[in-house]
C-alpha cells in the first residue's frame, strides 16, 4: 500500500513541522492577521488530503502567527477578485473551499486548532472543521461572511456549527456576524478549554496525549462521527458494531490486554 512520509513537506504558503507524530501548520503571514489566499487554499486542501496516506502522522495542530488565528480571506488578494468573476468561476471557488472542509473532516488524524486573537471567516471555519478546539481568553471568533453581503452558510457552517453550539447560538453568530468572545466560546462548548499559555504548546500537547492510544481507533470514532450525522439510530448502531469488530481484529487491541492481563500500561502502535 502506497504511504507517505511528511517529514520533510515544505509547503510555500505556510509553515510546517512534525514532532512525534503531531503535525503544525501555522499561518504565517502576521502583518495582515494570517488571511488565506486562493493558493493557501489549494495548498492547504491538498496537504489533508494527502494526510489519509501518512505513515508518520497521527494528529495535526493549526495555529497562526503574531498573536492571530485568521484573519479569513484576504480582502485584495480574494474579495477583490471575486467581485470580477462569472458564476463558472465563482462556483469553482467555492466548491474548492468547500473541499477544504472535506479535507479535514475526511483526514483519519485527529485536527486541533490552537486559537489566538482574530479568528474570523475562513479562518473560523478551519476551527469549526477542526475535531477539538483550545483557545485563549483574547480569541475573538466570528462568522462575518454577512458583513460583506454573503450567507452565513459558507463551507458547511449552517450544518457543523449547530452542532457544536446549538442551532440558537449559531443562527444569531451566522446572522449577525457578531463575535463571539472566547468566555462564549468555552460555555457554549466551541472551545474544549481556554488557557493563559502558549495555545498552540497546549494544543500540541493535548494531541500528543491523545495519540499515545490507538490511533487506528481514534481515526474510526472520527469516520463515525462524521458518518453517523445523516443515520438512523439503528443504521448507527449496525454501523458502530461493524466498526467496533474490525478495531477488535488490531494489534492495539491485544495489547491491551495483554497490557491489562499482566498489570501494565498497554503501548499502542497504531495497527
């Protein structure tokens, strides 16, 4: 089976590093708050979708530099453009950041977005996508795409956000535009936690913890999670008993209890 090593990836419009086993990609361009551009998109896109393959890593942390999550899209170098184009084109653009979503959603690694400052648009959405979110008390999220004459429903945001707020809470962020304070964002369960230190030292050291267990595991509860939306309950439970049995055929499995039969901590392999 085709893998690949990411090891040495280096991406052109942001940075990234892998440590055991925890990617970061960090949106570095803090002179304009971190906004994407179309080929950050692309690029971006591209590296989740190739995380299906990866043999070396088993979550990934996104954070932004200079005290910012994410501006969104850039205003000159997206918005502008945009204004100019005819539907074929727009539709194009729309579906690739769409995919983008799709990506991390899709990706079996677990996503964390490690959330400072200005987290907004495009750049809100990375967060919602994300499977866990940490923040800080100055993070400032916002769904603004109504401030410039669009829907709320940009990149899947009327179908996740909803679920991880409530649909009261992300009917008044999506139509207002508003932000939503940090102190919001942890009551209303957007962010796991909030901290004073370094989030993305946080972020990365919650998904270390978390990939010290069976990442082959981890990676089936992510595909039930995102499967399990648009199922009945009884499709869900044949689906959760099908995907429990084949966890059940993993070496992971055996070591733990072998782990648990000789009064040790199990260490899990990811196969």
């Amino acid at each position: 089976m085709h893998t690949e090593s990411y090891a040495d990836f280096k991406p052109e419009h942001f940075l990234w590093s892998l440590d055991e086993g925890v990617g970061s990609i960090t949106l570095n361009r803090p002179d304009k708050k971190n906004p994407l551009t179309f080929d950050s998109y692309a690029e971006l896109r591209d590296l989740f979708r190739g995380l299906a393959y990866a043999e070396d890593v088993h979550a990934v942390v996104v954070n932004g530099a200079g005290g910012n999550f994410s501006s969104g899209g850039d205003v000159h170098d997206i918005i502008g453009p945009l204004v100019a184009m005819d539907m074929t084109e727009l539709m194009r653009f729309t579906r690739m950041t769409g995919d983008l979503v799709k990506a991390i959603r899709g990706c079996p690694q677990i996503v964390v977005a490690a959330v400072d400052g200005i987290c907004a648009g495009a750049g809100a959405i990375i967060a919602m996508a994300s499977d866990l979110r940490y923040g800080t008390p100055r993070a400032k999220t916002a769904f603004l795409f109504v401030r410039v004459g669009l829907a709320g429903c940009d990149m899947g945001a009327c179908a996740i956000l909803p679920r991880i707020i409530g649909q009261g809470r992300a009917s008044e962020l999506l139509f207002s535009g508003r932000v939503m304070t940090a102190d919001e964002g942890e009551r209303w369960g957007f962010f796991n936690e909030l901290t004073e230190d370094d989030v993305a030292e946080v972020a990365a050291e919650r998904a270390r913890t978390l990939i010290s267990g069976p990442t082959f595991a981890h990676g089936m509860t992510k595909t039930m999670l995102n499967q399990e939306w648009c199922m009945s309950l009884e499709q869900a439970i044949e689906s959760e008993a099908q995907a429990q049995a084949i966890c059940m055929q993993t070496l992971d499995f055996k070591r733990a209890y072998n782990a648990f039969v000789n009064k040790k901590t199990p260490v899990f392999e990811g196969d």
